[in-house]
C-alpha cells in the first residue's frame, strides 16, 4: 500500500518542476490529483487497483490524501478487452481509414509531398497521423516461393470473387503491393505506459493504452521505448506525446472506432480481442487452404512483449517485410539485468579504491 502511494506520489512530484503545454505551471498536488482520479484508478495493468484504493481509503494517509484532492470518481465498470484485427490480404489501399480518423480526431494535415519513390506521402506514424497506410511496392521483383495463381481457374472455381479486385494478394510473380494500415498496437504489456514517469498514460477499462495530454510533461521517454515507432511528441502544437487512443471517445458510448468503421473492405476489424483472434486464425487457415502459405498471424500469441498486442495483423509476408520486428525487445526486462551490472562495477570499483588506499 505505502508503495503504491509512494509511487503515486513520486509520479505527481516529478512533474511539479515541468510546464504543461497550456504553458501553466502545474502544482504538484493539482498534478497527483489528476494522476489519482484518472490513471491510477483505471490501470488495468494493476488488477488489484480496487483493493488498493479500498486499503487506502480507511487509511491515514488514504484519508490525507481524500482531504488534499476530494473524493475519488468511482471507478469505470469493467469492460471486455477491445482491439483491432487488421486483415492484410483485404487492405485495398484506399485511406480512408487515415482520413477518417483525421477527420474523427481533428488531427492536422500537413504539406502534400511527393517522395519519389512511393504513392505513399504519409511515410509514417507521426503525432498527426495516428493511421498509416504502408504501401510495400515490390515491382519486378522474382518470388519463387509465391504460388502463381491460374486465375481463369480460380474465376471458374469462385476463388478470385471471394476476394475484392485489388486487394494485395500476390495473383502475379512478379509484381506485387502489400498494403497495411499500421496504428498502435495497445500493447498487452506497453513499454510506453511501463516507461511514462508521470502517469500520463493509463491502460482505460478497455485494456486499451490510453495519454492523458494534461498530464504529459513531454519527456519522451515513451518515444524511445516503443519498439514500434508509433508514439511521437507533438513538436509543433502541444509537445506532449500523442498516439491513436482507440476512440476512447467513441467507445464509451458504444461505438465503432471511425477507422474500423469507414473501411469499405473490412480489412481493419473491431471488436472482443479473444474473438477476434478466433476469427484471424479461422481466416489464416483459409489463406493456407488457398496457398498462401506465406501468410501468418502477427501479435495473436503471447510470444511479443511478453503478452501480445490487441491490435493484431494478418500479414502476407515475413514482419520485416512490413517494417514489424519480428521479436521486439520489452525495455522493462533490462532492468534487472543492468542493475546488477550495476551494482557489480560499483563492487568491483570500490574494491580497487580500497586496495589503491590501502598501500
Ligand atoms: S505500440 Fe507503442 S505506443 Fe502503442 S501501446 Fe505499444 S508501446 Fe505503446
Ligand atoms: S481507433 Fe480512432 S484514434 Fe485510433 S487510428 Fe482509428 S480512428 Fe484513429
Ligand atoms: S485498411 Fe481499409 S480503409 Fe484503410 S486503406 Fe485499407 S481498405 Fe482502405
């Protein structure tokens, strides 16, 4: 109990010499407030959270802190674990999931610009762009290990209208387009919420990675933590760090994200993360009846950062294809080791500063 507080407390007084990005000085005690009602009470990554806050209200320093904040909001009820499935094989390409989620989000544009090399002139995830539609143009390019597909074949035995014109599957040797529309991926165990020193982000009762912009400080450390290059500091506008929050907005009152819901081909799917994992590898068995053999699951089991993602792929080729690591690193599992090497080289240090006293 008197870590929790600690730690609560230690995370609101860390932002006590930080300026927000309304450019007001925060209290510190404005700050742990904020941190008490909102992030820590909802952090689903702390399931004894509830019994915690219960041991701290009939506390003295539970009652101590009451006075000093007001009384807590009660808690959200539970909710079931939300999340995206993105189906690879059926992303056309078109963006209207970013537009949508612009347009949802109020997120700037920027200068239209031409790279040369890609249609795709968003390039990457940013502060402003919280969807991306990666185009992977492989144009001439001999791929043996893909299956040549007989397509008068597959027109006469239904195979080719169960799939939209269009889409990224590899009819052709030769040529081919993967398109992927990347978002954050509410990482089971995120290195972002597990680096924040300020409780900024939160896990919301959706189990989904959520940043509280009045509590950011913008110190970045949840940027180089992601092993995704999704999380980004608004360098122009607030200077806090800014990512897709799942429509919080739109799922508490029961709606579809705006990107799932304007995608014309299904290819992004949102719902219960367990039965979306059903449903992906109900349809990864169906790509590998059809012989794409190189299609697999990325995110569904447990085998990335220590719990899976709950915004998941179907990719049609190896994650480095689509710019994913294969095993990303969790920051967190360095920690121990680096302390004891830590500790040793102090060990070790002092052990020479006392044989070089003692002669
Ligand atoms: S993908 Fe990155 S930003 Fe999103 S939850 Fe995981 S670590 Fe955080
Ligand atoms: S869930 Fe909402 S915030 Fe996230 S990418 Fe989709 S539209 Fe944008
Ligand atoms: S995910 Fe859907 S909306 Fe986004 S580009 Fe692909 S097909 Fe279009």
């Amino acid at each position: 109990m008197l870590k929790t507080l600690f730690t609560s407390h230690k995370r609101g007084f860390l932002s006590l010499a930080t300026r927000t990005r309304s450019g007001t000085w925060r209290s510190g005690f404005q700050t742990i407030a904020e941190t008490w009602r909102s992030g820590f009470q909802v952090d689903r990554s702390q399931q004894n959270t509830k019994q915690q806050a219960g041991q701290l209200n009939g506390s003295p320093l539970g009652s101590m802190v009451s006075s000093l904040v007001g009384p807590r909001e009660p808690a959200p009820p539970p909710q079931p674990v939300m999340g995206f499935f993105t189906d690879t094989s059926l992303c056309i390409g078109c963006k209207a999931c970013e537009v949508a989620c612009k347009q949802w989000n109020q997120l700037p544009a920027k200068e239209p610009f031409w790279t040369g090399s890609s249609y795709d002139n968003t390039g990457h995830l940013s502060a402003i762009a919280w969807r991306h539609v990666q185009f992977i143009e492989e144009i001439g390019q001999t791929r043996p290990a893909l299956p040549l597909i007989d397509i008068q074949a597959a027109k006469s035995n239904g195979t080719i209208p169960m799939t939209p014109p269009g889409t990224a599957l590899p009819f052709f040797n030769t040529d081919r387009w993967l398109m992927r529309s990347d978002v954050c991926k509410h990482c089971a165990h995120a290195p972002c919420h597990e680096a924040c020193p300020t409780g900024a982000i939160i896990r919301t009762e959706f189990d989904t990675v959520y940043v509280q912009q009045d509590i950011c400080n913008g110190c970045g450390y949840c940027v180089v933590a992601c092993p995704f290059g999704v999380i980004a500091r608004d360098e122009q506008e607030t200077h806090t760090a800014r990512k897709c929050t799942l429509c919080y907005d739109r799922m508490k009152d029961g709606l579809e994200p705006a990107c799932a819901k304007s995608c014309p081909t299904d290819s992004i799917q949102y719902g219960e993360v367990e039965e979306l994992k059903q449903h992906a590898r109900e349809r990864l068995g169906l790509l590998h009846e059809r012989g794409l053999n190189e299609a697999r699951l990325y995110g569904v089991d447990d085998n990335i950062l220590d719990g899976g993602l709950h915004a998941f792929f179907l990719l049609l080729d190896e994650p480095e294809v689509y710019n994913l690591p294969s095993n990303p690193p969790r920051p967190s599992n360095n920690v121990v080791p680096a302390s004891l090497w830590s500790i040793a080289a102090a060990l070790l240090l002092s052990l020479f500063g006392f044989l070089f006293l003692k002669k």
